[in-house]
C-alpha cells in the first residue's frame, strides 16, 4: 500500500507526510515524501493527523474514529481496503466499530478481517487513483 502512495505522489508531484509513533523510512530519492515521528501512546499519531490535516487533503487510515474526526472538515478518508469513509458513512461505520468493541468487552468473539489479499490491493489502488482524480480538479 506504502508502495502505491509513493508512486502516487512522485507522479503527481504531492507532498506526501507518513506519521508514525516509530522510526519510517521515506522512499530515497522522492523527497516529497517525508515522515513525522510522534512520541509514543494511544492515538499520539492520530491526534497529530487531526490537528495538521486540512480541508482538500488525503488521509490514510484504518482508524474509524480518526476517519470521524477529518471527514466534516472536508478531509479525503479511504482505508487501507479503498473504502472512503464519507458523511453519509462515516456514522454508521463508528456506531458498528463501537457495537463491535462492547461485543468484545463482553466475551464475545468476532470475526477480523479478510486477509489482505491482492484484491483489496488493487480496490486501493482504484480508490487512491480516484481520490487523487477527484482532489486535482478541484485544486485547478
């Protein structure tokens, strides 16, 4: 996925920022691609994507309440599997992730998600182009 992205911003000359609350390696000899290194902790990298990201960028996460936090500030949300979390979605996939939590704090046991196929791959990739699509009309 890491791979796609970097393609994605060396061909279309986009700053691209990976946060991590460990050590990442940007691409050599892309230096549009850069990494921030957060201090440890729960949510650490997340607060910093919602304080930095603005309105017209793209984000990358799996994180459902990250997801909640950018999309009404017109903040792109796709994730690692090419959904797009959106306003008309992104209510729902919280309450269902939430659901989810208090089965799991109860003793329940659910199903994790299918692997990451070669499938979810290219569904990403579909998304990423889409996205980015979508982003440069509106910048021009």
């Amino acid at each position: 996925m890491k791979e796609l992205i970097f393609r994605a911003a060396k061909r279309l000359q986009l700053e691209t920022i990976l946060v991590a609350n460990q050590r990442l390696q940007p691409p050599v000899g892309n230096p549009l691609v850069r990494a921030v290194r957060v201090d440890g902790g729960p949510d650490v990298a997340d607060d910093y994507i919602a304080e930095h990201a603005l309105a017209g960028d793209l984000v990358v996460t799996q994180d459902i309440p990250l997801a909640a936090v950018l999309v009404p500030r017109q903040v792109v949300v796709l994730d690692p599997r090419g959904q797009e979390h959106t306003a008309e979605t992104v209510g729902e996939r919280l309450s269902i992730r939430d659901f989810m939590d208090r089965v799991r704090s109860a003793g329940g046991v659910t199903g994790g998600p299918p692997p990451f196929d070669g499938r979810a791959k290219q569904a990403f990739a579909a998304a990423l182009d889409r996205a980015l699509t979508r982003l440069a009309r509106t910048r021009t």
